[in-house]
C-alpha cells in the first residue's frame, strides 16, 4: 500500500467551514465526541460527556430559566439609531444589523423584562450572543438602565446574564459611554439597596465585564466561561507568550477571587431562588 | 529643568508637514549661511517664517482623523509630567494601593492649579526609553487604577475636587493584568467615580483609548484637547477586526469618528480646549496655559453647585450618553415639570404661618 501523503493542512483555513449536515449530530468543541442533537437540547445544551455549556441563544435561556410564560418583555423594539453612521469595507453597520436579526431572531442583543423563577419575581435582563457578538451599544445600555430603573421601581432582585464581546465598536465612543452609563446606574442600584446578581457566561470580555457584569452583589460564572478584559488573542499578540492553560475560564477567575461561584445551567434556576431567598430584608 | 522650548527637529515633522520640514531647512541653511558668511537674511527668513505659519495654519485647520492620532501620539506632545511641573503647584505625590503596588503608569496627587487645591490623577507615558518601561509605555495595570479609586476616596473625604489627566493607549492586556482583574478595577472606578462627592474634572491631554481612558474619565465634566483622540478601541485594533488588515487604520479612524470636533458634535464632550498653531507639541507654554485656565474657570462654576445637585447632573449627564435628542429634551422636559410641580407642592404644603396673638 502506498504511503499515505501527510495532511498539510495546518489548522487554520480561509475558506468557510463545511457546515455539518443539518439537524441530527453536533459535535462537542471540548471533547469532541459526536453528540445527538436533540440530547444535547434535552441536557439544557450542556454536553452530557464533559459537562461542556454551549452558547445558547437569549430566548432559549428564558425558556430554560423562567418558570413557563412568565417572561414579559419590555422595550423589545427599541432600535439602534446608528450615531455614527458608521461604514465599513463594502457594508455598513446598518446592513450588519439587519442581517444579525435575522439571523437570531431578536431586535437587539439584550432582552429585558419582568419574570419569576420558582414563584419569585424578579426583573431580568438576558444578552444575544448571536447579535453583533452580544455587544453592548447604546440601546443595550438603554434596556439595562431601564431594567434597573424598574428594579429600583417595583422594588424586585436584578438579575442580569452577561454574553458579549464587550462594546460595540460600530458605535465608537457612545458605546464607550454606556460603561460609565451602566455603572452609574448599578451605583444607584447599590444605593437604594437593591440585589444585583450578575450572572457570567461564555464569553463576557471587554467593556461589559469592565462595567456591569463585575459590579454584581454576587457574581455567579458558568461552568469554563470564557471572562476577562482583554481577549486572549489580543493578550497573546501583545505580549508574545503562549498563554497558560485555561488561562480567562471562570475557573481562573474563581481562583483569581472575581466570582462568587461556578453553577451548573442545571442548577441555576434553584441556586438563583435560594438567592434570593437568602437576601430577602 | 528640562528644555520646554520644544524645539522641533528635523526627525520630528510628521509625515503630512513635508512642506514645513523643507520651509524649517531652508531657515536653517540661510541662518548658518549669514553666521558663516556674514551676510544679513533676516528678512528672507521671515519671509519663510511667514510662509511656515499659514501652510501649519492650512493643515492643521483640516487634519484627518489619521493625522489627528499621528500628532496624539507625537513624540514631543506634552505628557503628565509636564502639566504637573507648569501646572500644579507644590505638588506632592501619593504612592501605592495599599494592597499589591504602585503603578507608574498613573501618577496621583495633591497640588494647587489657580487658586484651588486639587486632586490631580493622571497617566503617565514618559518622555524618554527608561521612563517609557517604567510607566509601562502609559497603560495602566489593576492596581494603578485601585490606587486612582483610594486616593480619590481620600480627596472626597477632605472635599478636595479632583482633576484627571487621560493620556494613555489603553489599559494593559496582560497575563499578571488578567490575574489581578483588570475588569474589575475599571468597573469598580466606574461606579465610585459616578457617585464620589466631589467635583470630578476629566481632561483628555494625548491618547484617550477605550476601558483605560475611561477608568478615571467619568466626572462632572468631560473635555479633550484639540488634537487629542478618545476611541472605544485603537484605530489600528478596529481596522484588525472589522477590515481584517491593521493597515487600513486611517479608515478606521476616520469610521470611528474620535476626533475632538466629531465627539463635541456628538454631545460626547463638553467642551474642547485650543490648541496653539500646529499641535500642543509646537509650544508646550501655552497649552498648559489653555488647560489650567479651563480648569480654574470649571473649578469656579462646579464648587458653586450644591453637593446632591452635582450628582444628580453627573448622573443624568451619563444617562443621556447615546440618547436621541430628541429623547434627550423630552426627559428634560420631564425632569423640569417634576421640578416645579414638586416647588410647587412645596410651597402649598408649607404650613400657614400663624398669626400672633395680639
């Protein structure tokens, strides 16, 4: 048998990935054992081998967190008024848009609204992954001041899931802004004593862990969620050395003394209540 | 003292002033033409001179957003120490965050600029190879901004207004930096700088970049240089990402509109302090002067509000950030009916004075 020619593919490709075929099998970043999908959505989207949590998208995590129907939306159809009127190669940032909601199905990549978990109420604000990365601009700042305005309001808990990428540079310096923005409302929040749980899940990097996101009462992080500042790949170019292994994971963060806790998707809704519970004045 | 004359060599020109070099040579050649020969070329000189003043004058009245990040990031642009020296006066500077280091790469202290004492906070990049790697080439690591965040608390506790001082490229990606929780001590600056009750004015000098600027950029009053940049990430990180080629950075310069002129446009800035004619590097003197009298005049107009008052325009103020005007005006409006209404109620429910006996 003739010598089998070696691969000379060295990992990194410009041409598109070939998508698996639709539907049935997916196949796990971590492991990467071949998992029946609709196992994988039974499990909560966690991989049943490795406990690895997939990105999931915000209207699936409501579904999994909330009690049934209970999520009432409010703001969902604000809209990014585009300040900078902000081009980019042959696209523009409008064009972007249109194309992310369509993509995930959401207006913008925070919803916000009033829920219960167990009976509880609370006010709870879920970001997109899927919609410009989960990055945070002016209308994403806008909801979660608001959803802390209606916390502070009807005198519920804050619970806010962070996903993004950190601020949306389409949006320059306004996106920028809704750091201090968001801030100055969580010190209001704090203020008037309200509960704030953040909770972290992969990714939560750059201007959103830089503000809200680290700013929680208590800072839940799900199970190897990647968390930090600046992401690993501008960390590595900078500084020219390989990173450690798992290097930004909540796990470093917990060692780290950052987060509170590491909870299972399967045990947030219980961890959360008994939160809640447990902060009751 | 150092030589703040600032004198402009020939390595210094920027890449746009091609015309200036040659116009500074010329000077220079005729100037060692009449040393050397005796001859008197004053007038051609100021001939030249003249020349030299309306081409920085046609430059510098239209530079790019580009060029505006070249003369940001000029070598010879006035840093920290040099506003401290002109600026501040006795200024004795506070070291250390009290739980792992000091931070080079910002400097804090008490001083006097006019008539006030100050807090002044600032970041340092340094002049020279040494001071560079010593300041970390101006970004900031965790405990650089738990020292601004403590020392701040200390100004509140004595009312001492504070003045912050942004120059830097961004806050430092690094493995120790991640460690130490570089998010979290920009997030925790954020929401006490938010609510610190004292006067809070941020001045962006140089290089305004993302996370690390704003970690000691949220105050009562936010303001830049002429020719200095804030940006939500470098030119040349956007133009990585969204280009995917770091070459095409004037693009992204010019897409992410971080500019003086187009941030003021955008409500994003309170004011933008002058520049002298070509660049705050051309004449260190008078930019410090623009600056501290900015300083002096806001100090004047902020020590004037009441504390409560003071907070609550910083916070609508940051409220507002990225809000349609139109928006922006209804909730003034709002605000300003809630206002009389409660004067107004005020006033109603004040108990009648009771006549006395006679």
């Amino acid at each position: 048998m003739a010598k089998q020619a070696k691969s000379k593919w060295n990992g990194f490709s410009l041409r598109p990935r070939k998508e698996m075929p639709e539907g049935l099998w997916t196949k796990c970043p971590a492991c990467e054992h071949m998992l029946y999908k609709s196992a994988v959505e039974k499990n909560l989207n966690v991989c049943p081998e490795c406990n690895h949590h997939f990105r999931i998208s915000a209207a699936t995590r409501i579904n999994y967190l909330t009690d049934e129907d209970s999520f009432q939306q409010v703001l969902g159809d604000l809209k990014t008024s585009d300040p900078l009127g902000f081009k980019f190669r042959d696209t523009t940032y409008k064009q972007r848009i249109k194309d992310d909601e369509k993509k995930s199905g959401e207006k913008e990549a925070m919803l916000i609204g009033k829920a219960f978990i167990k009976g509880r109420p609370l006010i709870l604000a879920v970001m997109e992954p899927n919609f410009l990365m989960g990055s945070m601009g002016a209308v994403v700042g806008e909801k979660l001041c608001a959803a802390v305005d209606m916390a502070m309001d009807e005198k519920l808990p804050l619970v806010v899931f962070s996903c993004s990428g950190g601020a949306r540079m389409h949006e320059g310096v306004v996106s920028l802004g809704q750091m201090a923005k968001t801030s100055a409302a969580m010190a209001r929040y704090d203020d008037s004593g309200g509960l704030f749980i953040s909770v972290l899940t992969d990714p939560t990097t750059g201007g959103v862990t830089a503000s809200f996101a680290m700013l929680g009462d208590c800072i839940i992080a799900e199970p190897g969620a990647l968390i930090g500042f600046a992401g690993p790949r501008t960390i590595a170019e900078t500084i020219k050395v390989e990173l450690p292994e798992g290097f930004q994971t909540a796990e470093f963060m917990l060692e780290h003394g950052f987060v509170d806790m590491i909870v299972d998707r399967k045990d947030m809704r219980s961890e959360i209540a008994r939160l809640i519970d447990y902060c009751q004045k | 003292m150092p030589d703040r004359a600032n004198k402009i060599n020939s390595g210094d020109h920027l890449d746009f002033e091609q015309k200036v070099a040659d116009l500074d040579r010329q000077m220079n050649e005729l100037r060692k033409l009449s040393s050397i020969k005796g001859i008197d070329y004053s007038s051609e000189i100021r001939q030249l001179q003249k020349e030299q003043v309306n081409e920085l004058k046609r430059i510098y009245s239209n530079l790019t957003a580009w060029q505006t990040v070249q003369v940001a990031r000029h070598p010879k642009r006035p840093l920290l120490s040099d506003y401290l020296d002109l600026m501040v006066k006795d200024f004795r500077e506070f070291h250390g965050d009290r739980c792992f280091g000091d931070d080079r790469a910002i400097v804090t202290g008490l001083g006097q600029i006019g008539r006030d004492r100050v807090f002044v906070v600032g970041q340092n990049k340094g002049r020279n190879t040494k001071e560079k790697v010593v300041c970390n080439f101006g970004c900031p690591n965790p405990e650089g901004y738990r020292k601004a965040l403590i020392k701040m608390k200390f100004a509140e506790k004595y009312g001492i207004p504070v003045v912050t001082l942004i120059d830097t490229p961004g806050a430092y990606p690094g493995i120790g930096a991640e460690e130490r929780g570089q998010a979290q001590a920009i997030a925790a600056n954020l929401q006490e700088m938010s609510r610190l009750r004292v006067p809070i004015i941020c001045i962006c000098i140089g290089e305004g970049g993302s996370g690390g600027a704003l970690g000691i950029g949220v105050g009562d009053r936010l303001v830049m240089l002429e020719f200095a940049y804030y940006s939500v990430i470098s030119p040349e990180g956007c133009a990585a990402i969204l280009w995917r080629d770091g070459s095409q950075a004037p693009h992204a310069a010019e897409a992410l509109k971080l500019t003086s002129k187009d941030l003021l446009k955008l409500e994003l800035v309170d004011a933008v302090i002058p520049e002298p004619l070509g660049g705050a590097h051309r004449n260190v003197h008078d930019t410090v002067y623009n600056v501290e009298k900015y300083i002096v005049k806001t100090l004047r107009d902020l020590k004037r509000t009441k504390v409560d008052n003071l907070l609550e325009n910083r916070y609508w103020k940051l409220r507002s950030i990225g809000v349609s005007p139109a928006e922006r005006l209804r909730r003034k409006t709002l605000a300003g009916r809630e206002r009389i209404k409660a004067a107004i109620d005020k006033i109603h429910t004040k108990p009648k004075p009771v006549p006395a006996k006679v």
